[in-house]
C-alpha cells in the first residue's frame, strides 16, 4: 500500500506523519476485510469481538466491564452489542444472584456454534490479509507493532 497513491498526493511528506498516515489506512483496510468476511453472517466485528471475549471465559459469566476491558475496539456501547447478541440467542444476560446490581453475560450453545461454523473461514481470511508476509516477517512486525 502506497500511502501517497491512497492519499493522492505528490508531495513527500514527514516520515513520522506518513508512518502515522500509513498505520491507520492498514487499520482501516484489515477493518474492511474482516466486516466483508462476517457481513454474510449478519454479524459486526465488535459482535463477534464480544463472542470470541465470551468463549475465552469457558463458560463462566462475564460482566460488561471486563468485556468493555477486553475489547479490541473501546466502545461506550457494549450493552447494545449484547443487546443484539442477546436478540441473535448468541449470548444469555442474567442479574448475579449474589449481588443483584451485577449483570452476567454468558454465550450460548447457539453462540458457540455460531463461532464454530466461521472461525475456519476467518482464519483462512487471515492467512489470505497476510499472504505477502513470511512468518519471520510477522514475528517481526509484532516486534515493532509491541513498542506501542
């Protein structure tokens, strides 16, 4: 990706402004790639964020908090994700029983499945966004990608 072909623009610009530039257009195009993958299933990347969240608890009940924590994307909206998973029947709210101001979220059977049925033709997505990339090159790219 050429960042001055994207940008349209002729002239040379500062190394950092173009580093920056440049990290968020790649940003942007793995976001495009991954929403054009899961728009068949109905599903937003902040949606399947939350199940993929949720699988990782093995079963064990989730508050919004330590999704919110957890997400790829920060967003003030994470009821309203829940409130689409729940409508999906992908995930289950109860209020906690020990402390009724706490509110758990569990992902369902139908959720589980649901992550089953698309983690292969994610991965295979994955493998296709990265293909120009040797593995050593990905280990070196998450090297650089960690002095953030």
């Amino acid at each position: 990706m050429n960042v001055e072909e994207v940008i349209k623009t002729n002239k040379k610009m500062p190394l950092v402004k173009r580093t920056l530039i440049h990290v968020a257009l790649v940003a942007n195009k793995l976001d495009e790639e991954v929403s054009a993958v899961l728009k068949p299933f109905d599903i937003s990347i902040q949606q399947f964020n939350v199940l993929r969240i949720l699988r990782g608890q093995n079963g064990k009940p989730a508050n919004l908090s330590t999704i919110n924590d957890r997400m790829v994307t920060k967003m003030s909206n994470t009821t309203r994700l829940v409130d689409k998973l729940i409508l999906k029947n992908f995930v289950n709210r109860t209020i906690c029983l020990k402390n009724r101001r706490k509110v758990e979220i569990v992902i369902t059977e139908a959720g589980l499945n649901f992550l089953n049925e698309i983690d292969g033709i994610l991965f295979e997505a994955e493998k296709k966004i990265l293909k120009n990339f040797s593995d050593a090159e990905l280990h070196e790219l998450n090297e650089l990608l960690n002095k953030f």
